[in-house]
C-alpha cells in the first residue's frame, strides 16, 4: 500500500468514526470551512425574537443556532422531529425557558392551534409546510427561514454521482409560489452561493455523514473509488473547493390583527 493509500485509509477511518451530534460542525474545525451568507440570519432572527409574542422555530436539530440567541419571547417553542436531536436540544433550550416538541413538521399536522404565534422561523427545513405555517401564524405574522437552494455543494455531488438534472424542488421560486398561494404574502427572497472549502477527504467523508442529501445513502464502501480519486486529486493540487447555496424568505401573513 502507498503512502497516500495509507493516509486515505487513515483519513476515512477517523470519518467514520468520529460521533455525530445534532447539527454539529466543529468537527470539521481547521478541515473545511463555508461561507456565511451575506444577511447573517442568525442576528436577524435575533432581533426578531426581541419583539415577538410567541416564536415558532421549525426543525431546530440540536438547538444549535436556537441556544445562542440573547433572548426569546414571552412563548418560546422549538421543534425537531428526529429523536435524539429532540433529547439534544432539549437538554440545550429547556434550561433558558424553550419548550421543545417532539413533531415531524415537514408534513402536516402542526401540533399547535391555529394563529398562535407571530413569528415563526427555520434554519435549513428538509422541506416546509406552507399551509401549516400560515395556520399557525397570526394574521400579519411572519415566517423568516434560511433554506437550502438547489444544487447545494453540487460539484461534490457530480463528483461522487456524475451529472445531476438541471432542475430542483428547492427553487426559491417555487418556495414564493407555495407561501403565495398558502395565504403568505413574500416581503424578501434572496439568494447566494457561499464558498465551500475541503481540505481533505476525511472531512468530506464526516460532511456527507452529516449532510445526508449531498449524495443521498452516501457509505465509504458504495463510493470508495471516487473518494480515493477525490484523495488523490486533494493531494495533488491542494483543497476541493465546492459552493452551498442558501436562500432567505420572509414572508407575512396577510390580514390584519383584530383591534
């Protein structure tokens, strides 16, 4: 075995082995790095939070971004539906006063009455609700989301799979058309493509771990000849470079609060 055979066995091995929390990327801290998006969703969120009644926050995984805001409302939920994420976040937003909900809300029915709260917010859905989320609002509340755009970091996915159709259902287009028609009226849609840098394959081994939809039912042994060529391509000519894509949608329930 060569030596970069060897330090591709090594580099896997320690991928694979490494644990996986919620939506946790320190891992990959010194190995990889992304990007944020110009709108700094987080501090938006956050000033949002500042001012609402009663907040919402879809598919929170761990709580990780939910855990570091400086405040919450008066009526704060969060809600994830994989279970040992809800135990995570749980254990993170419990203690500051956030009911976590076990529910799967990327399908209906929301666990919630109808016009409960006036904001409601997810970073990253798998997929979203509209209709639930303009039930769940107040008439003039608004549902702020940081999404995952169409062909995310997909020249790695070309790389592992080969070419990919051109077109996907995570169009920020689309996402207007469904809140428009759910009763949402669309205030903001903006799109970006973040750099993504890898530096070796053993971080884009735990990457794919993680992100599960890069390459969907992604295993070493399934793609373990276009990884080692990925290898071989990182030690020749220094780190793969990828693009995210994220789009941001803000968008009010139409009508007016009663007087």
């Amino acid at each position: 075995m060569s030596p970069d055979e060897r330090s591709f066995e090594n580099l896997v091995a320690e991928a694979e082995a490494a644990p996986i929390h919620g939506w946790d990327f320190s891992w990959l801290i010194g190995r990889a790095t992304e990007e944020r998006p110009s709108w700094h969703y987080a501090e938006l969120v956050a000033s949002r939070a500042g001012v609402a009644a009663a907040m919402l926050d879809l598919q929170s995984g761990g709580g990780e971004m939910l855990s570091r805001l400086p405040g919450y409302p008066p009526l704060a939920v969060a809600t994830e539906g994989w279970d040992p994420n809800v135990a995570i976040a749980a254990a993170r937003l419990r203690p500051r006063g956030v009911h976590v909900v076990a529910a799967d809300t990327d399908r209906p029915s929301y666990p919630f009455l109808d016009g409960t709260f006036d904001l409601v917010t997810s970073r990253h859905p798998v997929d979203t609700c509209w209709p639930e989320i303009a039930r769940v609002l107040v008439p003039s509340g608004t549902f702020l989301s940081q999404q995952v755009g169409p062909h995310s970091v997909g020249e790695l996915t070309e790389f592992l799979m080969g070419p990919q159709p051109a077109g996907s259902f995570r169009d920020p287009e689309l996402a207007r058309t469904a809140a428009e028609q759910a009763g949402l009226e669309v205030v903001d849609l903006r799109v970006e493509r973040p750099r993504a840098v890898f530096k070796d394959i053993g971080a884009i081994v735990y990457f794919l771990r993680l992100v599960v939809w890069i390459v969907p039912g992604f295993t070493v042994s399934s793609y373990r000849d276009r990884l080692l060529a990925l290898h071989d391509q990182i030690q020749r000519g220094g780190p793969f470079v990828a693009h995210s894509a994220r789009f941001l949608i803000d968008a009010r329930k139409r009508g007016s609060r009663p007087g």
